[in-house]
C-alpha cells in the first residue's frame, strides 16, 4: 500500500478519493492495533501510572481500617513500654515471684512485636477495587483500548489533515502544513498538563472531600475512565488556537472579535469546562484557567498573523507599483 503525493491541481475521481481514504483508514486501523498491542503488554506500567494521582487512603479503600490499625499500633506501642516498666520495677521486689517480671517482659516484646506487623501507611494496597467475576480483565481492557487510542490520537490527526490537505490552494497550505505538525505536539501538551497539574489535585480533593464520614470504595472502571476520558478532553480543547486561525484565514473572525468578546468567551470555557469530567470547583478551575490562557494566546497569535499579512500585502503592492513604474 503506498500513498502517492497527490498536488492540488490533480483532478481525481470519487474513487480516487476513496482509496486514499482506505488506505489512510488501514493505516490508523494499523496504528491501533499496533498501540493496543503494546499497551497491552505494558499494562501494569499504565495502570500504576494511573494510580498515582491517588491519594493514600483512597488506594486501599480502607481508610477507616486503616485508622483502626493505625490506632492498635499506638496502643500496642505504648503497652509494650508499661510492661517493660511494671517488668523492671518488680526485679528484687520481696514477695513477688521471679517469674512475674520475665513474663511481664516477655509480653512486652509480644506486644512491641504486634505493633510493628500493623501497617502504619497505606503503601501495602494502592489498588482501587473491581466487582464481580472478570471485571479485572474487562478493566484493563477498557485501560488499553483508551491508552491505544490516547497515542494514536495525533497520527489520526496527521492523517485527517494530510487527507484534507491537497484540496487547499498554496496560499491555504502556508497556514494548513504548521496547523499539521502543531496539533499533534498541541495534543500531547494538553495530555501531559492534565496528567500532572489536573488529576493528582481533581482526585485529592474528590477522594478527601467528607472523607471522615464516609468509607470511600473507588472503582477502578469508573475511576479509569475518569482519568482517560479527561487527558482526551483536554488535550482537544487545546487545539482552540488552531481552531480560531482557521476561522480568521476564512475571515470569520479577527483578533479584534475575540478581543471585544472576551466576556462572552469566558462564559463558553466555563460551560465547556463544566461540561467535562469531574463537576467539583477544583477541577474546573484547573480545567478554565489554561483554557483561559490558551484564548489569549489566540488573540496574540491572530495579531501576529494580521500583521504580518499586512506587511506582505504591502510589500507585494509595492513591488507591483515599482514594476508598473
């Protein structure tokens, strides 16, 4: 199978068009399958890189036993010190046989030994939970099939423009080539920002919240889905500023309309945000803020590309009035 270059002054038939578009289907299918693959293979590493925006007491789902040994480790601890008191003090003493302070301390070090088996953290179970029978194996399916898709997405994007490509004009491909090669790397980013700067404070704050009154179970399907279906979200949403230099190269917008609209923007990424995974107040915040950030990096971006628009039409009017001249 081999694509062949295809220029925007080639005249093509419907089936042209659709064998391209076969063969740019068979090669996401192929991407898929390849990534699923080897998703699959790696799909502890995942899923602990998953987990690891979880808070403690939610790894286990046991946060209130944890409490409990937590305490019967103090009480141990402390008993263990009495004993070896009560055990010392009674050497020598007349009337008290000899064998009382050696099992005073022998049932020191039993307790001093119960204290230590207790875990005191919750390191042992960082694993949320699964119910019923294969819900293990159904769950990291669903894992590898979103991880698949989540690093292929930006070679499907690459396909969808370079299969729309040849139908732009020279002028239409200056903005359409760095709009190709600027999604997939816009993608990544929005991935990456969410997996570090959203999850590990969305899902503190939502595991924590009411946590002394309430034993948090977190299923691991749900909570999986969470996670992925967010990084997906977000890294699509960031490519608003390519989304907002198409619509001005089609004359649509211009830097001033997203200028004098800003108002109105903010209330759109709110309504987007809220529309996203996770309703809480931290989680949309850290989903707005960098939405925020991004349309005002449109408005830059849009300014700087009508300037230099400007600047090339006044340079080709003037080479043309010289050569009239």
């Amino acid at each position: 199978m081999k694509l062949a270059p295809i220029g925007h002054e080639d005249q093509l038939s419907i089936i042209d068009h659709l064998d391209e578009l076969r063969s740019r289907l068979i090669i996401c299918a192929a991407a898929l399958v390849v990534a699923f693959c080897v998703c699959f293979w790696q799909n502890h590493a995942l899923i602990d890189a998953l987990n690891r925006a979880l808070p403690p007491a939610a790894k286990t789902g046991l946060g209130a036993q944890q409490r409990v040994n937590n305490d019967l480790a103090s009480f141990f601890a402390d008993f263990q010190k009495q004993l070896s008191v009560a055990g010392s003090g009674l050497h020598g003493v007349s009337g008290v046989p000899a064998s009382v302070p050696s099992s005073l301390e022998r049932a020191a070090r039993d307790a001093g030994h119960i204290s230590k088996l207790l875990p005191k953290d919750a390191s042992a179970q960082e694993k949320p939970i699964t119910i019923g029978v294969g819900e293990s194996f159904t769950t990291t399916l669903l894992v590898v099939g979103y991880f698949a898709l989540l690093f292929t997405l930006p070679l499907l994007l690459y396909q969808l423009y370079a299969f729309v490509l040849p139908a732009l004009s020279r002028e239409e491909r200056r903005v359409a080539v760095p709009t190709m090669v600027a999604a997939p790397f816009l993608f990544v980013v929005g991935v990456v920002f969410t997996y570090f700067a959203i999850l590990p404070p969305a899902v503190h704050f939502l595991q924590g919240y009411n946590s002394q009154d309430f034993q948090n179970l977190l299923q691991a399907n749900a909570y999986y889905k969470f996670e992925v279906i967010l990084m997906l979200a977000v890294g699509l949403l960031f490519q608003v500023p390519l989304l907002l230099l198409g619509l001005q190269k089609m004359g649509i917008i211009t830097a001033s309309t997203l200028t004098l609209n800003w108002r109105y923007a903010i209330v759109i990424i709110a309504i987007i945000a809220a529309a996203l995974p996770g309703v809480d107040p931290v989680t949309m915040v850290l989903e707005t803020v960098p939405l925020i950030l991004l349309y005002a990096a449109s408005i830059v971006l849009l300014q700087w590309v009508e300037r230099r628009d400007r600047k090339r039409d006044l340079t080709s009017a003037g080479g043309g009035g010289s050569g009239a001249v």
